[in-house]
C-alpha cells in the first residue's frame, strides 16, 4: 500500500510538473507575440478602417491581385514574386495622397526603404499636381507591425496606426 501511495504521490508530482512547464511556455510564448503577431495586409486594412480617419480610403488591391501584382514593380521598386505578402490601400480618386502601404518582403528582410522610396515617389506625383499635400507626405508614418513594414500618409496617420495596433 505505501508502495501504491509512493506511486501515486510520484504520478502527481509528475503532471503538476508538466502543467507547470506548458504553461510556462505558453506565457512566454503568448507574451512574445504580443503586438509582433503575423498580420495580412488584408487584416492590417481591416484594423485600419476601424478607425474613421481611414474612410476615405475607399479601394484596396492586394498580393495575388492581377493590378497590383502588375504594378508592384512601378509602386513599390519590387516585383510581386519578392513578396510574401503586400498591398495598398488609397484614395480611388487620386485627388489626395493618403494611403496606406504593406509590403513583406519574401526573404524577411525590412522593407523600410522600399516604403521611403513610395513616399519620395508619392512627393514627387503631387508636387505640382497639389503641393498641399506635401506637408502630409513629408509626415507620414513607417513602421513594423505584425511581421510587416507599414506605411501611412494621412493627416490622421496616428489614429489610423493606433487602430491597427489594437
């Protein structure tokens, strides 16, 4: 019988010791993911329309679409087989520069200057075309999030990141 209770006493400590370990490591691992967990482009405009600063922004192409995987070269400095996931979503009208960019590149590697080239290039298309937006094009917002590089030109580029990070 002590023998039996031995047994027991062993077996438990055992599984306690188990259930502690896993949920050690699920702690860790939830925690890390915190705020760094993988988005889609499609899911990261999702967030951003949660925030009314984003309504205009009215059309959205993204990775596997046949316009924006043509003209991902031209938008972004990158061919379309580069990427693991990307897209844009803007104004449908054209009449002012707010968008917002994803690209993940394929190899993992940061996008940053990618996204920095787009906002030179969006610069340049509105320069003489509405040099009012100049000043929101020179503030926008570029950063990682959710395993992508991100890039906003809004007057609400803020509101519009805090929505996406939610």
């Amino acid at each position: 019988m002590k023998k039996f209770k031995n047994a027991v006493r062993t077996a438990l400590l055992i599984a306690a010791a188990v259930l502690l370990l896993c949920s050690c490591g699920k702690k860790t691992e939830e925690s890390s993911s915190q705020g760094s967990q993988s988005l889609t482009a499609a899911q990261i405009f999702d967030k951003a329309q949660q925030s009314s600063s984003a309504d205009m922004l009215d059309s959205r192409l993204t990775l596997g679409d046949d316009t924006f995987d043509q003209s991902c070269e031209k938008l972004f400095g990158v061919s379309a087989d580069k990427l693991a996931d990307g897209g844009v979503m803007y104004i449908s009208s054209g009449a002012a520069a707010d968008e917002i960019s994803v690209i993940k590149l394929s190899d993992g590697s940061s996008a940053k200057q990618l996204l920095e080239q787009r906002r030179d290039d969006r610069r340049g298309d509105f320069e003489g075309y509405a040099p009012d937006e100049l000043e929101k094009i020179d503030s926008a917002l570029i950063f990682e999030y959710g395993g992508a590089d991100i890039m906003i030109i809004s007057d609400n580029a803020e509101q519009i990141a805090d929505a996406i990070k939610k």
